[in-house]
C-alpha cells in the first residue's frame, strides 16, 4: 500500500466528484443534499450508471447533474468498460470517484488509474460481511451490532483502508429490512462527511489504515462514541 500526500486529486483546489451508480441511488441524493446544504464543499461533475433505468439517474437530472450511461452489456470485457468509464470521468476532470450503489466489481487497471481516489460506502462494518447483502448477512449471522463503512477502493472486493464507519444495534425483533433502513441513515451520515475528509486533503494511507495528520478523529465516529 503506498503513501498518499495531503491532495489526493494532485491538483489543488479540485473538488469536483464522478459518483457512479446502478439503482435508486439514495447516497448519490445524500451528496447532493449535503452540497446544497453547505455541509459539504464539493461538485457532482457527473453521474455515471452502468444501467439506463437506475432511478439514481432522475436524481441526478433533477439536480442539473451531467449525467452518462455506460451500458456494461454492451462492452467486451470488463477491462474494455473500465477503460471507457476512466475515459468520461477524465474527461469530467474529476478528482474524487464515489461508488454509491454501483454493483460492478472494477479492474486493478480502473483502480490504479485514480490511485486512493475512488471511495465505496457498504452496508457492514467491515471486515465483516463484504461483498452482496452485507445487512442480511449481519442479521443472519446474529451479531449485535453492525453498521456502515466508507472505504477506499481497492482491487480486492470491500477491502481497502476504512475511512469512516459508524454503528447500529441489531434488535431482536429486526428483519433485514429494518436493519437495511438503520444502516442506511448512517450511510447517508458517513459518506459525505468521508468524501469532505478525503477532498481536504491532510491524511496519508500507511499500510492498512487511512490517517489523519496531526491524529484527528475518524470521520462518522465522531460524537458517537467514547474517547479511546
Ligand atoms: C447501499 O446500501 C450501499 O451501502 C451499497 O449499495 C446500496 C446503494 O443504495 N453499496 P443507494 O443506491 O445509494 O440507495
């Protein structure tokens, strides 16, 4: 895992994002939510979906969002659509790419072409329950406790340096919809408070773990829980 300096976009002042869909995209509303209400400073270039009807994409019109559809069918492989994809978020000049809800595993060739640039949000508290259904997994599994994680994508599934998690409790009488619906407020909660983190700038990555220079507090942990 390499270092990372303060400007992860390497070029200062970028703070415009390509947030990539698949569906109803109700993270993609809380950025745009989060942007209008000045709680987080940044730009949505564009949204991009690999299906023509995720209903992410209406959102997105109705922000006065760019939007691009990148039809996954219709492409050879999967480097072939990477390489395509990489191609219009270059264009658009983003400095930070946001995964919110876009069910395609991307290549190692996608991933290293925006080095510690592309972040996910996932239903779990990570390491526990990646991949598909990480809320269902949790409530069958029968923990306690679960919740959300903002990571930094990396070519191994759900498995990149964490930036924020937050947690939930399980109650008894949960069903993995109910359990959906807790983790999805703090999803809402934590990815644009981690994007904000990230498009500051002023942290480095060092081996696992993401960090903040000078020791901050992680981002969506804060306030929620005790002093270590
Ligand atoms: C969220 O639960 C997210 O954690 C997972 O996919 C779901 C997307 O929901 N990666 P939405 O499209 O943002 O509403």
């Amino acid at each position: 895992m390499t270092d990372c300096g303060a400007d992860p976009g390497g070029s200062a002042g970028n703070r415009r994002l390509g947030v990539l869909i698949s569906g109803r995209g109700s993270n993609l509303q809380a950025i745009i939510d989060a942007i209008a209400a000045g709680r987080l400073v940044a730009e949505v270039a564009v949204v991009v979906s690999n299906r023509p009807d995720a209903p992410g994409l209406e959102r997105a019109r109705r922000a006065g969002i760019e939007t691009a559809v990148l039809d996954h069918t219709a492409h050879a492989s999967r480097e072939a659509y990477d390489r395509e994809l990489a191609a219009v978020l270059r264009r658009y000049g983003v400095a930070l790419v946001c995964l919110a809800g876009f069910m395609r595993r991307l290549s190692a060739g996608f991933v290293s072409a925006f080095p510690n640039r592309i972040l996910n949000v996932h239903p779990s508290l990570l390491p526990a329950f990646p991949g598909l259904y990480g809320q269902e997994q949790a409530w069958r599994h029968g923990v306690r406790v679960s919740g959300a994680t903002v990571h930094i994508v990396t070519p191994e599934l759900d498995a990149g340096p964490i930036v924020a998690q937050a947690s939930v409790p399980v109650h008894d009488d949960d069903t993995p919809e109910t359990l959906s619906a807790r983790i999805l407020i703090e999803e809402h909660r934590i990815y644009p408070e981690a994007i904000g983190v990230v498009l500051d700038g002023g942290w480095r990555v060092q081996g696992r773990r993401f960090m903040r220079v000078g020791g901050s507090r992680a981002a969506g942990s804060a306030g929620r829980e005790s002093a270590p």
